[in-house]
C-alpha cells in the first residue's frame, strides 16, 4: 500500500471519528478549537509521523496534492455523518 493511500484511509478515519464525536456529543462545537482544525490537526500529525518515519528521505514524503484530497476527505465525513444522523451542528 502506498504512502498516499494510508494517508487517504487515516484521513477518512479521522474525518469519521470527528464526525461520530459531533454526533455524540454536539457540545463539543462550542470547544475552543473548532471541530475544522480537528482534522487539520489529524492532516499534520500524519505528515509529522510520516517524516519522522521515514527520516527526511524525500520519496516518501506527501505530496500537496495528497494532503488536500486527504484533508478533503476528513471533512466531507465530517460533515456527511451529523447530517446523515440530523444532528444541529454548527462548523465555523
């Protein structure tokens, strides 16, 4: 499996993790960080790990466009699951 598929799969789970929380517990919106910087937290936690991983070699690094699909994916979950669920949320 590639490095870009990890990725894509992490973020999914991430994005529905975030989603399942703001379904669960819909206060949690009203935190200091906004559940939007949840998964962008997640999107630089992977690129963190993933550098110390592979110490600095430069094949295994994500690309920009790795991140930004990846990051996409959070945050379509993370939207769709408290739809889906009817929960009230609000993101910004």
């Amino acid at each position: 499996m590639t490095l870009n598929k990890i990725c894509f799969v992490y973020m999914a789970l991430a994005g529905a993790a975030v989603g399942a929380i703001l379904v669960a517990a819909p206060h949690v919106q009203e935190f200091a960080i906004k559940p939007y910087f949840w998964v962008l937290i997640a999107v630089g936690l992977f690129d963190g790990g993933s550098y110390l991983f592979a110490r600095n070699s430069p094949a295994t690094m994500l690309t920009m466009h790795a991140r930004l699909i990846g990051f996409g994916i959070g945050i379509v979950l993370m939207v769709a699951i408290p739809f889906m669920a009817g929960t009230q949320v609000r993101f910004l």
